[in-house]
C-alpha cells in the first residue's frame, strides 16, 4: 500500500510539472511581457512569471486575479503616462521643447493630447485606492501641467510650456516622496 501512494503521488507529481511547463509556464511568462514589456521581461519576468507558474493553483483559485492590470482605469493610467513618456522621449533628444522641429512639435502634441484624453479617463475612487492624496495631485499636477503644456504648444507660449512641465515634474516629485506610502 506505501509503495501504491508513493507511486501515485510521484505520477501526480509528473503530471503537475508537466502542465506547469506546457501550459502555464508560457501563459504567465506571455502574460508578463504583455504587462510589463519585453525588456522588462528579459530581466525580471522569466524568473517572476515562472514561479508564479510553478504555484498556479494559487492563482487560479483565490480571489485575487492574476493580471491586475486589466481594469478600464488601469489601461487609461498606463497609456496616458506612456504616451507623456513618450512625449518627454522627444523633448529629451532635442533637448529644449522651444527648439522642436515643425514634426517633432507635431509628434510631441498628439502624445501630448492622447495623454491627457486617456489621464481624464481615470477615476478618482482608482487612484484614491494607491493614495489619499492622489486624485488631487493627479489633477492638480499631473493633469493639469499637461494641459497648460498643450496651451504652450498650441500657442507658441514657452513660459506656459515650462509652467506645466513644472506641475508635472512637481506631480513626479511628490510620488518619489511618498512612493512608501503608496498601497500598490
């Protein structure tokens, strides 16, 4: 009878390890690149993602859901800070935002304009659940020095660019400060 459980629990054993490399393996390491990049992948994911694979009965059956990032007002965070990055990316190369080319000040504007549409997509209960202050700097900083950014652009008005760049670099600031504070 010991040797009848012993070779029952190893062929369960075989079995597990044989769905966590066909099936599950893949999907958490998929998932994880999808998430959080490629690059960020290489580096962290393939070590993350595979042990969350290893344990995936924890995943599948507690209340927890394996990608917390699919919420409306996740997707519109991210893309509204990836497209100010990118945004930024452009400023970075030139050097000064009132020495951008005709294209690139195009560029830099409608990644500007999709970051703003996509930051006042986000809710405020969301971003309260990260913080008690961040709705308000969210607005008051973030938003806010987008759109003052937009204005300068707009206008040809270099002090409002740099008005809001202020309020974003301020908004940047202050989540450095208090990124010990935050609940995710």
């Amino acid at each position: 009878m010991k040797n009848f459980l012993k070779n029952i629990f190893t062929v369960f054993i075989y079995l597990y390890m044989i769905l966590v490399s066909i099936v599950f393996v893949p999907y958490y390491n998929w998932n994880y690149a999808k998430t959080h990049g490629f690059v960020k992948w290489i580096f962290f994911g393939e070590v993350l993602a595979t042990a969350k694979a290893v344990v995936w009965p924890y995943y599948v059956f507690s209340s927890t859901p394996v990608n917390r990032y699919d919420s409306p007002d996740d997707n519109h965070f991210r893309n509204s800070k990836k497209a100010f990055d990118e945004a930024l990316l452009i400023v970075d190369k030139v050097g000064d935002v009132s020495k951008l080319p005709t294209d690139l000040k195009a560029k830099f504007a409608a990644l500007l304009r999709l970051a703003i549409v996509e930051a006042n997509q986000v809710q405020p209960l969301y971003l309260q659940k990260a913080h008690l202050d961040y709705p308000n700097m969210y607005e008051k900083k973030y938003k806010y020095g987008m759109s003052v950014m937009m204005q300068g652009i707009e206008t040809d008005n270099t002090a409002l660019v740099l008005e809001g760049a202020f309020a974003c670099n301020e908004f940047s600031d202050w989540i450095h400060a208090h990124k010990s504070e935050f609940s995710h």
